[in-house]
C-alpha cells in the first residue's frame, strides 16, 4: 500500500492578468501579466484541451497596458506579430520563436493607455472572401481587441494625407491612446519599424481609450473628461462628440471612458467608470441603449465573431453578455408592427473573485483531421514537414470567451451557449512555483527540496520523521536562500542529486552554487558560488546529470552546454537541428524549454517550445570521437501537433523515454531503435476514452529511486470543487519496460461542481476499453455522477481512476512505495493576493 505525505507551506503567489489579445488566425490567446510575463494559450472548444503553449519572462519594470496581434510578411506565422503597450510609454514586439521581448518604439515619457490595430485595406479584401472567416477572422479580431486597460502616452500634430493614403494601402495600422491627451497613428512596416505617420488634435485629460471604425475611415477616442470622440482618419479632424454622462449614471469631468467597441452594424460600445455599458449610433453619435448593472468600472469589453453580442466586465467581478433583439413596435394600427432592434440585457456570471481586467473572443480547433497518408493507419510519420501548420488540417469551432484579472484566472465562456454552461477554470494553478526534490543525498542521504521564487531560490531539509499514515503532513527546514543579482529575473533552476549543488538562471547568466554543512557543535549551512564558463549565455532550462558531474544548460541562443563543474570547463556545445547536419551550422530550430536526461547518463532529451524533441548521446562525450554529428541521435518532430507536458527515462530502463502531451497522449519511445516501443505502437493511439477526454492535462511526471521498481506517477493541478481522499496504491511489478502512471481526470457533476482524480496506467498490462467505465457507464447506479463512491468500486485493471485533493503544486516517489505532494488550497492563495476582492481605483485616476 502506498503512503502520501504532504506539505501546504511553500509560497505560491500567482500574478494579476492585466491584459489579453486574440491571434489573428484566432487560435491563439496571449496573457500578460503583472510581473511582465507573457503567456500564450492554445484555445480549445469546451473544458477540454486548454494549454499554455509558451511563457516568455519579460521586464517585470515595464507593466502592460494593452496587447494587439497584427497580420506580416508573407512569411510569417499564420498568427501574426504580438505587440505590447507599456506604462512607461513604450511598444514592443513578443517574438514567439526566439523567447524575448523587443521594444519597437521607444518612451518619449508619457504613458500609453490603450492601442488598437487595422488591417491594411488589400487585407481585409482578402479575409472578407475566406468563408467562416469573415466572421471569425482578420477584421473582428482587431475591432475586439479592447479588452484592457492602463496608462498611455503623446505626440504633436499632423501628417500629409498623402503619407496617410500610403499607409493605408501598405501596412497594418495602430492607434495609439496617450496619457496627455493625444492620440498617434503609426504604420507597422513588415520588420516590426513603427512609421509615425500622425497625431490627431491633443484633447483635455487623458485619452483612455481607442478603436477603429469597421472601415477604418474613423477612429473613437475615449478619454478622462467622459467625452467620446470620432476622428476622420485622413483628415485628422474631429467630426462629432458624446457626452457619455448622459446616458449612464456617471456625469462631468470624473467620467472614465475605459473601452470602446466598434461594431460592423454600425454600433459603438463604451464602457466607464460609472458601471454603464452604452451603445451609440456611430453615424450620428446618438444614444441607442444604456445599461448600468456594474457595481463599479467597466473595464473591459468584447463582442462575439457575428458582433450580435456583445460581452463586459469589471471591477465587481461579472461578466455580462448582451444581445440583439429584434422587437415589434406598433404602429399606427393601420401599418403592420415595425421591427426594432434593441441591445438588451441577458445574464451576468461572476466567476472571478477580484477585478476582470481583460477581455477576449478566440476561436478553437476542435479537431486535427490525419495527414494524407495516415488516414488508413494512425502510426506517426518519420517527421512533419518544416511548415507544418497545426490549424491546416484542423476545422474551427465554436468562438470561445475568456476573461482574466486580478485573481490571476483565466476563465472560458462559450460565447453562443453563455447562459447554459457554467465558466470553466482553464489555469487552475497559474504560475506554479518550479519544485524540484532530491532523495539519498550527500547529507546523511536526507531529501532536499529546491524551490523557486521569482527572485530567489530556497534550499529546504524534508522531514518524514513521526510521519507514519498515509496522508500524514510532513515538515521542511530552511537551509539556505539565494536570492538573484539586483533582482533580476529567476528563469529556470535545477539542484544535483547530491544536494550539495544548485544554480538558476536570470536574464543575464547562470549562475552555480555549493551547499556546505558544518558541525562544530551547532550544524550550520553556508552556500558558495562556484565558477562557470564565462561565455555562458542565460538559459531557459538547465539539469545536472544524474551522477552530478554535468551542469547542461539550454542557452537563450538555441545551444546546449554541456558544464563539468568540477572544472568549470565546457565539455561541449549541441546545436539542436533537424537533419542532423553537422552541429558547427547556426542553430535554426526553436529554443529548448525541458531538458530530461537518463540516469546511466546517456541519453539527453530536449524539447523545444513547440514540442520537437531532440535526442542527444552522451556516452559519446566520455570517448575521442571523430564525427560531432553523431552526438545527435534522434530528431523527434512534435506528436500529432501538440505540446510536450512532462517527460523522462524510468531507472528501471534507461533506453526508454516516457512522453505525455498537451492532447492527453501518452508515447513510450525505445531510444536505441529510434522508434515507438511497442506499447505505444499497440494502444496510444487507442487510449480509453477515459483518459483521452478528462478536462485539463499532465504536468509532471516522478519514477521511484529504485531500479527494480516499474512504475512512475503522472500528475496534473485540476483542483476540485469536492472534498477527496487520496486512496492507497498498490504498487505492482511490471514485466519489460511497464510504468504506472497517474494523472487528474475530471467529470461533471452538475452545472457547478467538478470532481478531479489521478489515472492508474500500467504499460505492462492490456489497455481495457470503455464499455464499462466512467465515460460510457452501464451501470445503472453510477449513471448519476455525484454517486462517487459507486464509481469507485467499477475499477479497471489499467487506466484506473483515483480521486484528488486541492490544485497539485508538486507529487513525487518518495520511495517504492511513498509518495510527496505539494498542493495548496486556493482559498490560501487568493488571500495573499494584493489587489482585495473589491473594486478598487485604477491607478492614475
């Protein structure tokens, strides 16, 4: 039977989402957060699929105030470019395949609140004649992106209406919201140049808020004095403005205008500080409709692909749909009735329990048809070709809401179904804090714990003593806090089985350190930091070898190095590629972001930020070799187009590699044969539904210290709404290379209760199908999904169902037979947040 010892103490404090923006293929949703992190999300229809592709550490000094994708080179991704506003007054540029943040256009000292983006006019041609896209697409996308909120920015006056025409025919445009009144067009030329093109006249206050017309002859500014401007784009002068205070509850000079909406009907949506959300004649700027259910700011808005919806939020937490109605008005009883079309109120839900900052409407890929010629045979190709695009044989779904904010949540509405489905929690366990534990150290073969903060690593003694039930709390013992040069910020860490070295790395290089212990009398503990390569470059993941010898490094530039820290010497450089052409050629491929290697210390696997795994031999490294193309064993390119979510090589065999994805499949590869082993070969592409449809996915994976053992532990961080005992583990051996493994699974039990669990997969044994489990369930009894423990009694032998407890920071083999778990109740987490869970004044106003 197996233990499970937990600990809740260890400090996870998740960042605010400030703002968000939809791809412009619209599978896309960008984050940004508070600590000047940008995560990127794959959107998927329903509660199924959700996964953060990318996160890209930024400058924690430069706070997001808006996020716009625009259309580029011909070249370029299907997604298109990602630019940032910034409080600071500066724009930059996300480059997505090199990891990095690039500013674009330069502070001139005046803060910038709000840009908005339209598509050159050969552009929205274009996208007007692709089918669904007209609705989903291009032209949308950028009318709804302005869903945020934050300060803005200045310049002077006008331009040629010359330069403007050419523009306009060229190149995708942005308008600009500045913090003195102003606001700017700029051109994006196709390498990221921002081309100043003109300034429309300064207004009083701030200029809060902006977005285009549908046909980009105007532009609506929103600013701190409650009025509402239209601007012709040519000319630069102003053709009419509103009063905002008139309609809603607001009036005068304190009325913020925080987000505008242009809809193709002609319709202009504001949102303001008095909790109205207006809709207005565009053409004339007369008032069409005014509802003030907010209890606060309205800070955000949005509108559905078909633009007859349209969404808000704000400082109380809701999120309100509103729809246009067609409704009769009688007539003089001789006519028939006149239909009138009316915005009207349809329902609020309030998933978050602080601000709603931001806004956005993607549109998922609900499935990935076969390539050509794997429609008979589901076996993996040798590779994908280079321009593999994920959406090119995928069909789109339906346009999927999402909302974040102050509570660091992202949470998904569909849009056409808001009122029947309750929101789900696409980032249960945002930013978990980076854990990684030690067995049998150098120190009395204590465990050690390695956990990293943002600016800081702690270095803990884990304490099993008096512990004896399953489920029994353990204690860690500080030993030792390293925190990073002028709190720069930590990207990745790593500790050495023998607990006595640790490094991190920041923006500007690793950095090593030796843990000490000192008896003479009182133990003490005292860290050194030793020397590295100078030329090192900073990292986005690092490992030591399992004998602590190595320190491997995957660089910023696309290379890994591989450390002798005993030396302090570089015993090689690997160049990732995809042909294994020779290794002195400029790296070409994506940056590495997991690295994994086998304890015989042969095998080094790493997968890139797109999911390409690349398998290098190590061996070789401890031998004259002759040929460096060799060291690079295996190129393995991304399975079925997903993302890698946790990996490694079991000590039982260290020539296997287990690998799960963001699609809940599970390979088990034969490194040596340079194929699928054979389990994989007979049922990953047959999992049990069970497994293959439970909401959320795998993010860590464990093996057992001991080398007779055959099994590993899979887990994700769902949490639950259902209070679930961790149930005892059988531990069985396993013939050839046979794993057990364990990961969440979720079914619904009602509109708003969940129950999440861990799957028990054994790779020796046959995979049983589902004409009997909790998916297709025949039994009567258990048909009703609050009936739990009923369920609990139908076990499988494979792919076996256990319930779970609180969001899963961290799960690890203790021993054989033992397990350790972080988890921390969210409860905790949401009390240690700054912002309180009320509407509180922006800041700046």
């Amino acid at each position: 039977m197996g233990e499970l010892y937990k600990i809740s103490s260890i400090d996870w404090k998740p960042s605010p989402v400030l703002a968000l923006a939809t791809s412009v293929d619209g599978l896309r949703v960008a984050a940004a957060r508070q600590d000047g992190s940008l995560e990127i999300w794959l959107v998927s229809p329903g509660s199924i699929g959700w996964h953060c592709q990318l996160t890209i550490h930024g400058d924690a000094d430069k706070r997001v105030s808006s996020l716009v994708w625009c259309t580029g080179a011909l070249n370029d991704e299907a997604c298109g470019r990602l630019f940032s506003s910034h409080i600071d007054g500066s724009v930059t540029k996300w480059d997505l395949f090199h990891l990095k943040q690039t500013t674009v256009l330069d502070t001139d000292g005046v803060s910038i609140w709000k840009m908005a983006v339209t598509l050159p006019k050969r552009d929205v041609i274009n996208s007007e004649t692709k089918n669904n896209h007209v609705g989903n697409g291009f032209v949308s996308k950028f009318h709804d992106s302005d869903e945020h909120d934050e300060n803005s920015e200045s310049d002077e006056d006008s331009d040629s209406t010359d330069t403007m025409k050419q523009s306009v025919i060229e190149y995708p445009r942005v308008a600009i919201a500045y913090d003195d009144g102003c606001v700017r067009i700029y051109a994006i030329s196709d390498t990221d140049d921002f081309m100043y093109v003109k300034s429309l006249p300064r207004v009083k206050g701030r200029v809060l808020s902006v977005t285009w017309s549908a046909d980009a002859n105007h532009i609506f500014s929103g600013s701190s004095d409650g009025l509402i401007r239209c601007w012709d784009v040519i000319s630069g002068h102003e053709v009419y403005r509103i009063t905002a205070g008139l309609g809603g509850l607001g009036s005068g000079h304190d009325l913020c205008i925080w987000s505008l909406l242009s809809l193709r009907s002609g319709a202009l949506v504001s949102a303001d500080s008095s909790g109205s959300v207006q809709f207005w004649d565009s053409q004339h700027g007369t008032l069409l409709q005014a509802h003030s259910l907010h209890k606060g700011d309205v800070n955000a808005l949005a509108a559905a692909p078909g633009h007859d919806r349209v969404f808000s939020a704000g400082s109380d937490g809701q999120v309100i749909l509103y729809k246009l109605s067609s409704q009769s008005a009688s007539s003089d009883g001789v006519n028939s009735p006149i239909m009138m079309k009316k915005w009207i109120y349809v329902q609020g839900v309030r998933a978050h329990t602080h601000d709603v900052w931001a806004l956005t409407v993607a549109v998922p890929i609900t499935q990935e048809d076969a390539l050509p010629d794997e429609r008979v045979k589901r076996a993996r190709r040798e590779e994908k070709p280079v321009e593999f695009s994920y959406h090119k044989w995928a069909h789109l779904g339906v346009p999927m809401l999402i909302s974040a904010g102050d509570d660091t949540k992202l949470f998904a509405y569909p849009v056409k179904e808001f009122t029947k489905f309750s929101p789900h929690d696409i980032c249960p366990a945002p930013q978990r804090t980076p854990i990684q534990l030690v067995l049998n150290t150098a120190f009395n073969q204590s465990s050690m714990l390695l956990v990293q903060s943002s600016h800081g690593l702690d270095v803990h003694l884990l304490q099993l003593r008096n512990v004896h039930t399953a489920g029994g709390r353990a204690k860690t013992e500080m030993l030792a806090r390293v925190k990073s040069k002028a709190s720069q910020k930590i990207i990745c860490s790593t500790i050495s089985n023998s607990g006595t070295l640790f490094a991190y790395s920041d923006h500007l290089k690793p950095n090593l350190f030796e843990l000490k212990r000192s008896e003479g009398g009182k133990v003490t503990w005292s860290v050194s930091k030793r020397k590295l390569p100078s030329r090192l470059p900073f990292a986005h993941s690092m490992i030591f070898t399992h004998d602590s010898s190595w320190l491997i490094v995957a660089g910023h530039d696309r290379r890994i190095y591989v450390v002798d820290v005993r030396s302090s010497e570089l015993v090689h450089t690997f160049t990732p590629c995809r042909d294994l052409q020779d290794e002195k050629l400029p790296p070409t491929e994506p940056p590495i972001t997991r690295l994994f290697s086998s304890s015989d210390k042969q095998w080094l696997a790493a997968v890139n930020c797109f999911g390409d795994i690349y398998v290098f031999n190590l061996e070789i490294l401890r031998t004259p070799i002759t040929v460096l193309a060799l060291l690079q064993h295996w190129f393995i390119s991304r399975l079925d187009g997903a993302s890698v979510t946790a990996g490694g090589f079991p000590p039982q065999n260290s020539n296997v590699m287990i690998i799960t994805t963001s699609s809940n499949q599970v390979y088990a590869f034969d490194i040596e044969a340079k194929e699928l082993g054979e389990w994989s070969k007979r049922h990953t592409y047959v999992l049990p539904r069970r497994y293959q449809e439970f909401p959320g996915e795998v993010i860590g994976l464990s093996f057992p210290p001991s080398s007779t053992s055959s099994s590993a532990v899979v887990y994700s961080s769902r949490n639950e709404s259902q209070a679930c005992k961790i149930a005892s583990i059988p531990l069985t051996p396993i013939p050839k290379y046979g794993l057990v493994a364990f990961t969440t699974y979720g079914f619904r039990t009602g509109v708003d209760s969940t129950v999440w669990a861990m799957c028990l997969i054994d790779f020796g044994l046959p995979v049983e199908q589902d004409d009997n489990d909790m998916l297709n369930i025949q039994d009567p009894r258990a048909k009703s999904s609050q009936n739990l423990s009923v369920k609990r009694k139908i076990k499988h032998k494979n792919f076996n169902v256990l319930p779970l407890e609180n969001p899963v920071l961290f799960l690890a083999y203790m021993s054989k037979n033992s397990f350790f778990m972080i988890d921390k109740p969210w409860l905790e987490v949401v009390k240690s947040l700054e912002a309180p869970p009320v509407h509180r004044h922006i800041f700046g106003t």
